[in-house]
C-alpha cells in the first residue's frame, strides 16, 4: 500500500462519505433510497454497490490509507479490510431490503401472468373456433382456466411477502428450485387436464357421451402422465431432503441469495450453468408442450403421454438427482506454508509472520461478495482470526476459493497448533497441524 498526502487523504474520505450518505437518505421522489418501497430499496441498492466499489478500487490503488497506519504493511491491510467489511456489509443490507422489496411486489405481477395466460387462452380458443363452431370442450376449457388462476390468485394473496405464485417452488435458500419448478408445471397440467373432463362431463347430458368421458380418466390411458407425475413429485421431495442432510453434515456449503431469480432454475449457486438442470427443464418443457398439445386435440380424456418420451423424462429426472447426490463436498486444507515476501530470508513460522492456506472449497458457490468473504476466519490453536480481504482493481486476491493469507497473531502459544478454517457457510475444514516456533 501507498501512503499519500493528508490532501488525498481527506477528499477520498469526503466522497466515500458522501457516496454512503446518498445510499443511507432520500425521499419518495425521483431518487428515493429508503427501504419503505421498491423503487427506493433498488436506487438504495445502485448507490451502495457504487460506493463500495468506488471504496475498493481506491484502496486497491493504494490511496484513502491514513498516515498513522501506512508505515505498517500488516496495520494498512487490516485498516484496508476493516474499512471494505463494513461498506461490504451496508451493501448487504441494502441488498437484502432490495430482495424484501422485491419478493412484496412480485405477486401482483404473477397474478398479472395467470390471468394474461387465460386471457390469451381465450383469443386462441375464439381464433381456432372460427369456421370449427364453438364446442362444450372450449368452454370447459375457459372454466377450467378460470378455476386454476383463481386458486393460483388465492395462493399468490396468501403469499403475497414471499413472492406471490413463485412462493412454493422457492428453496429455502431464496432461490427458484428446479425440481419444485418442474413438479409444479406437471401438477398444473395434470389438475388443468383433469378439470377440462370435470367440466365436460357437466355440460353433457347423453349417457353414451358420458360413459366416453369417464373412461377418458382409465389408468390405461393415462399412465404415462401419471408415471411421470409421480416421479418428478417424488425428485422434489427427494432432493429437499438430500440438499437438507447433505448440509446439516456439513458435505455441502449452502449460502442464502438475496432474492430468486428466473436463472437458477438453469444455473448452481455460483451462477454457472449445470448440465443436469438444463436437460431436465428442457426435456420437462419438451414433454410439457406434447401433453398440453395432445389435451388440445383430445380433451375427452386425459393426455396419452408415449412411454418413449415418458421414459426421456424419468432418465432425465434420475440425471438430476444422481447430480443432486454428487453436488458439493467439504473444504479441505491440503497445507500451510508461511507467506514469503521477496527477499525475505527463510524460516520457521513464527507469531507475527503471515501463513498461506493452500486446499479447496474455501468460497462456497455465490458467497464470492465481499460481505460473505469478510465471514470467513481461520482457527489457529484457540485463537480465532478473520480472513483480511486484498483488494485489488476489479475484486480480491485473498481469500480465494483455493488459498488464503492470515497472520498469526501474539496470542498464539509457541508449539504444534492446529489450523481450521471456518467458511461463510459455516463449514469447518479439516484440522492441518503447523509448528509455530519461539
């Protein structure tokens, strides 16, 4: 780090004030940044993120650093995280309100879809009814429409903090589950099938036509749709459960999201796209699209799914769950070695001395921010130590995902003691004993 005059100093200071000030006050007009609606918690959001990396990138280029800790290397590093911890976690915060906001005004928008959907399912069955003739199955359809989006209108207002309609496929770790996604279309189509029958069989008065609908409903027509029913229901159960054990014993690092968002259906925790949850919306969606055509043509009875694409289905849902299964691990130290600058003579580790971790799964997927980075503290002997975030130009060089660089500070006894670290997610890593000499 660079000191500088006390000039820089105070005007960097002034505008990283100023910037804080701006995310923290506001009105209910053009610029609001308070939390009490959701334009003002988004514009509150904006700014803090902008202060913060504003923060970052002038301590990265060595400036903002007061004089009375710039002589020392190890005081200007732990100056320079305490500073970004605590921009990091006012960034946080503004988050988290932005995602509140967010979630309490999503449901009049779900309910705008629902009925946007019966809506548009109106003008294709008045379009497709031209020259055909309107039939009893059409207007069962509508009905039946009309029944699903007042109960999915119900369940959005019971909801109405959480999301709205989106609240059940949530997990509990605020994002969109992809196996309570799928099950939840299956489930839609599967009651909207069976209400179009419900319906006909109401508007039809000849025992011979109703015998034909109530036969629609036999097991030997519809069993792929019930099979594959079943099986994408029982996926979803299934893996809330494994992700759930999984966690509780500490073999998978799970961190919570800010809000969901319509990409981690496709997407890990980290924001990369999964091979095993793009096969499995794609080829649900695929087999989603042929059941919805196939009652279109046939609403007498229930959709007759091919066991060929039934099949696609069910490999695809045992893909994802064999992902589900092999998903995560637990960090690991594989070694720690004392940190040498150059020209720096070699020698055993000693307490002021900076130690490198070296090992695997220090960051879990999506705690890359700055404020999950801060969590993070390695365990010497019985003392603990807070990770110091380095910035640099654009993120941070410690800690990362494979390493990390902590002093070992006066308090630690000389002797064999152990090294742990302890995660953002709260999962401690293996014991890795050093030798700290006198």
């Amino acid at each position: 780090m660079r000191p500088f005059g006390s000039g820089g100093l105070r005007m960097g200071r002034r505008a990283y004030r100023v910037a804080v000030q701006e995310a923290r006050e506001g009105t209910h007009s053009g610029g609001c940044t308070c939390g009490d609606c959701p334009h003002g918690a988004r514009e509150g959001h904006r700014r803090a993120v902008a202060a913060f990396l504003a923060k970052r990138d002038e301590l990265a280029a060595g400036q903002g650093l007061p004089a009375a800790v710039a002589h020392s290397a190890g005081a200007s590093r732990q100056w320079v995280s305490d500073e970004l911890t605590q921009s990091a976690r006012d960034m946080a915060d503004r988050g988290r309100a932005e995602g509140d906001a967010w979630l309490a005004g999503l449901w009049p928008r779900t309910v705008g879809v629902v009925w946007g959907g019966c809506a548009l399912l109106l003008i294709v069955q008045a379009l497709t009814a031209i020259g055909a003739g309107w039939t009893t199955a059409r207007t069962a359809g509508l009905l039946a429409a009309v029944v699903v989006g007042g109960l999915l209108t119900g369940a959005a207002y019971a909801h109405r903090a959480a999301g709205g309609v989106l609240a059940p496929v949530v997990g509990e770790d605020n994002r969109l589950s992809t196996s309570r996604a799928v099950a939840a279309c299956w489930v839609l189509v599967v009651v909207y099938a069976v209400l179009v029958l419900a319906g006909e069989l109401a508007g039809t008065s000849g025992h011979r036509e109703r015998d034909a609908l109530i036969s629609g409903l036999e097991l030997a027509r519809g069993a792929g749709v019930v099979t594959v029913l079943a099986v994408v229901c029982g996926v979803a159960v299934l893996v809330r459960r494994v992700v759930g054990l999984r966690v509780l014993g500490q073999r998978l690092q799970k961190v919570r999201a800010d809000r969901p968002r319509a990409a981690d259906l496709l997407t890990d925790d980290s924001g990369r796209g999964t091979f095993a949850d793009i096969q499995y919306v794609l080829i649900s969606a695929v087999a989603l699209v042929f059941v919805a055509v196939r009652l279109a043509r046939r609403p007498g009875q229930l959709p007759d799914l091919p066991w060929g694409l039934a099949l696609l289905v069910l490999v695809s849902a045992a893909a994802y769950l064999a992902a589900k299964y092999a998903e995560g691990g637990r960090p690991v130290i594989l070694s720690v070695v004392r940190s040498r600058e150059a020209g720096d003579l070699d020698a055993p580790i000693r307490t002021g001395d900076d130690i490198e971790i070296r090992g695997a799964g220090f960051v879990p997927p999506g705690a890359a921010t700055a404020d999950r980075l801060a969590r993070m503290v390695v365990r010497i002997g019985p003392v603990h130590v807070h990770v110091p975030l380095v910035p640099v130009r654009g993120g941070f060089t410690n800690p990362t995902d494979s390493a990390l660089t902590v002093p070992v500070p006066v308090d630690v006894e000389p002797g064999r003691v152990d090294v742990q670290v302890v995660t953002a997610a709260g999962v401690e890593t293996n014991r890795c004993a050093i030798d700290v000499a006198d």
